[in-house]
C-alpha cells in the first residue's frame, strides 16, 4: 500500500499533519518573538519574567519540531548510545 493509498482510506490525513505542523511552527515562531522582543526592551537592571507555562510550551515545541526535523532528514540515533566518550571514562 502506498503513502497515496493511505491518504484516500483516510481523507485528509495528509492535509491535517501538515495544517498541524504550520500551527506548531507557527507557535513556536510566535513565542519565539515574543521572547526576544520582551528581552529587547527589558530595562538593563530588570531581567524579564516569563510564565513558567510560556516556557515549557515553548521548550517542548523546541523538542518535538527538533525531532520531526532530524526525522524528516533522515539523523540516524546512534548505534550505542550507552558508551561514554574515551576523555570522559578516565
């Protein structure tokens, strides 16, 4: 069965996982700027303070387009993901 076929068993499929994907991206570039425009105007003495929400949405949408990227252009894990570096094993 090929990608194609599976899109007319379930209609729209395709269209949906790309609309959710702009809407993730679209988030992410919109917390993104809001972010940077805050810290842009923040007074020098004055660091700004974020929502820990606004935060971790932002943080976890960094993680999931991050992983559907490497996906998307083929990163391989690697094979053992176990072993410490040598200059780390002392």
């Amino acid at each position: 069965m090929t990608e194609t076929d599976r899109d007319s068993i379930v209609g729209g499929a395709r269209t949906l996982k790309q609309l959710l994907m702009f809407g993730f991206i679209a988030t992410f570039v919109g917390l993104y700027t809001y972010f940077v425009v805050e810290i842009w105007n923040a007074p020098n003495a004055n660091p700004p303070e974020f929502e820990t929400g606004l935060l971790g949405v932002a943080g976890t949408l960094a993680g999931v387009l991050g992983g559907g990227f490497a996906v998307a252009v083929g990163v391989d894990k690697p094979e053992n993901v176990t072993c410490s570096p040598p200059e780390l094993t002392g």
